[in-house]
C-alpha cells in the first residue's frame, strides 16, 4: 500500500479557531489548509483568499460582496455556526457559491445552557456565587424558587426552542410557545396564538429566533412591560433581537426579577478587547459572552457537519442543505462523467447545453436542474468522456456563471 499523501484538491482556509475536526476531514480528502485563530476584515481577508478553493469561518468575518467578487477561485463558503448573516448570501448565489451552514449541531448544548440559566435565575445563583467570591455570606431564601411548576415561555419553536421544551419538561415545567410558522408541539407544549399571549402567561421567556428585518427589536420596552411582574427573560438567540437599555430598564424598576443575556447588539471581535453593557453591574443577571455552542462536543459536531457539507459539493456538487442556493443532489453513477454548470436563470439554457453534449456524440446517463430566482444549477452525468470539452463549450455560453467537472 502506498504511503505518499494525495496530492492538493485545493485550498481550504479556515478562519476563527474552527475546529479540528473540520481541518483532519479537509486533509485526509487531499486539501491544503491554511488554519487562522482570528477573523479577517476587508483588504486582509482578500489577500488571503487568493487561490482559496473553499472558506470556513464563524460569526466574526464578513464576506461582503466585494470579498467574494475578489476571490475567483473560491467555490464554496461554509458557516461553521447556525447564523449566516455575516456573509452577503444574495452575492455568493450569484456568483455560483453555495453557502452552508450547521444549523443542527450545537442544538443541545444551547438548549442545556438555557436549562441551566432557568434554574440559575429561579435561585439567584449568579448573585450568590458573586457575593461568595466577594467574601459575604449571605443565606437567604427570599425571591429563590424551585422551578416545577413554573411556566417556560420559547419565542421561536425550531431546532433549539423545542429542545430547550422536552428538557423543561422533564422538569416538571409548563411550556407555551410561539412561532410565525406552525410546528409541531413535542410532549405537552402548547402554542400560544400571539407573542403578547406568551408574555402575559410566562414566568421566564426564552428567545430563539433569527436575526432578520423581522426579528430586531422584537422585545422592546413594550413587549417587556407585557411580561408578568417578577419574570425573568433568557436570549441566546441574536443581539439585535432585544432593546438591551428597555430590559435594563425593567430589570432596575423590579418588573424584571432577572435575565440571561449570550448575544448583543455589539460585540467584540477579540477576547483581549473591552466589552461594555446597560446590564453590567444589575442584580441577578446572568451575562455570558457568546457561548451558547461554544462546548467540545458541539464544535467537533460543527466542524465535522460543515465540512463534509462543503466536500460533498466539491466533490459531486451535491448543494442540499446550501442556505442560498438551489437544492441539487444526484448520486454517483460508476463509469460516467460529471460536469457541473451554474447560468443565469433564463429559458433556453438546458437546450444550449445538451445540443453541446449531442454534437459530441455523447450520451446523458442522468442530469438534474434546480433553480431559484436568479440562477439555475445543473448537475450532469454523461457516458463517454468528453467531460472537460463539454465544460468548456458550457463556459463559453454567454448565459454561463460558473463550470467544473467533479
């Protein structure tokens, strides 16, 4: 058996200290990759791409239209987190990249986070702890509570909010929640009709929605006041989502008994630099710097789910899962030949393309085209080897975006 290592597939940087897991499946697949702790910005984030066949990151770099626009070779961008807001999907669509994200794999470690803040917030733990830490013994049962029989309130009922649900649950506790789309409710949750119904009945809330136009500001100094007297407010959700000055607010009035706060409307791109917040400095009031995902197990899970995303769609073009891009997976057929084709999304391009592969005298064993509104996405097996020719002509179609063989 040879022990010489394959040769490079091509370039993969990864950004923002991603797991290794994610680096071993790029180099066992034959990729160069080029592994950065930090985020990269602007004209330093385009010199790196030079020559990039696929990009890792996280929340902290931006990949602007510019960016992507300046990076040719770059086939692919994967998110190694649930969020992708940091980069210009619109633009990476056009451009034929898919974008890929992991919105499954950090799931139970956000939603252990938030049970464990629940109970937290319930006992007034994290003044308690503090006050320890400060040398004052202070032994008190007023304001603390058990947690049975309470009720959870989940603003956003996906992946995570019905998680957060189940383990309530097995608590002993009631859990309402509410979505604009309709889900099905596990155990015994139940959906509240309205966001203001949720607030009125809740003794803690628990936010788990995107950020979108939609989501900022949701729970403003209105939603707030509608929140029963002595609840407390979780959101490990997205900074833009809460007025952060209105719930420091209520919790100063004593409308709010506590919150849990991961996310916020800013924050720093390094460990090593100041973070300031209203909420600093309140009582029972639980702040966590972006942690939410952040244990082992999630970030292997991340690192393994985006890159075999990302590989997958190197190596067959499969794009299921990609957030801004046309669906396509075929399986592999023995013994043909793979040509991948992105094109602006107008008629009469599928004819152009198999009038290139008849004039070859080449048979289609099996193709696929998805589209969405401003491209189309061809996956194409053909019998007999003119592949490269085929994706030649294809490129040269005036219509065409993007062509490879896999």
């Amino acid at each position: 058996m040879s022990t010489t290592p394959p040769a490079p597939r091509g370039k993969v940087l990864l950004l923002e200290n991603i797991h290794a897991s994610a680096e071993a499946l790029f180099r066992e697949a034959g990729f160069e990759v080029q592994a950065v702790k930090g985020a990269l910005k602007g004209g330093e984030l385009k010199a790196a791409l030079k020559g990039v066949t696929l990009l890792g990151i996280r929340s902290k770099t931006h990949v602007t239209a510019d960016v992507l626009q300046a990076a040719p070779s770059l086939l692919s961008v994967g998110c190694f987190c649930i969020g992708t807001n940091q980069v210009e999907l619109k633009a990476a669509g056009a451009l034929g990249m898919p974008v890929f994200n992991a919105p499954f794999s950090n799931t139970r470690s956000v939603a252990e986070l938030v049970i464990a803040e629940v109970v937290m917030l319930s006992r007034q733990l994290g003044d308690r702890l503090r006050e320890m830490h400060e040398g004052k013994w202070r032994k008190v049962s007023a304001g603390s509570r058990e947690v049975r029989g309470k009720t959870l309130g989940i603003v956003g009922y996906g992946h995570i909010g019905s998680q957060v649900g189940v383990l309530a649950e097995s608590m002993g506790m009631r859990v309402l929640y509410f979505d604009v789309a309709t889900k099905l409710p596990l155990g015994n949750a139940r959906a509240c009709a309205t966001l203001e119904a949720l607030l009125a009945e809740s003794d803690v809330v628990t936010l788990h929605v995107p950020a979108t136009p939609q989501t900022e500001n949701l729970v403003t100094a209105s939603q707030l006041r509608q929140m029963k007297p002595g609840a407390a407010l979780i959101n490990n959700a997205r900074g833009t989502v809460v007025d952060v000055a209105a719930l420091a607010e209520a919790l100063r009035s004593g409308h709010l008994s506590g919150a849990a706060v991961d996310v916020y409307p800013e924050e720093p791109e390094t460990n090593s630099d100041g973070f300031r917040t209203p909420l600093q400095g309140l009582s029972n009031v639980i702040m966590t710097p972006h942690i939410g995902g952040s244990t082992e197990e999630a970030q292997e899970s991340i690192g393994r789910e985006v890159a075999t995303a990302l590989l997958r769609f190197v190596r067959a073009g499969a794009t299921t899962g990609a957030v801004n891009f046309p669906q396509v997976e075929l399986p592999p057929s023995p013994g043909t030949h793979r040509v991948l084709n992105v094109h602006r999304n107008v008629p009469g391009v599928l004819g152009n393309i198999n009038r290139i592969v008849s004039e070859l005298d080449a048979n289609i064993h099996a193709q696929v085209l998805s589209t969405d509104a401003q491209v189309g996405y061809l996956v194409m097996d053909i019998e007999k080897d003119v592949a490269q020719e085929v994706s030649a002509r294809v490129a040269a179609l005036p219509t065409d975006i993007r062509t490879r063989v896999a």
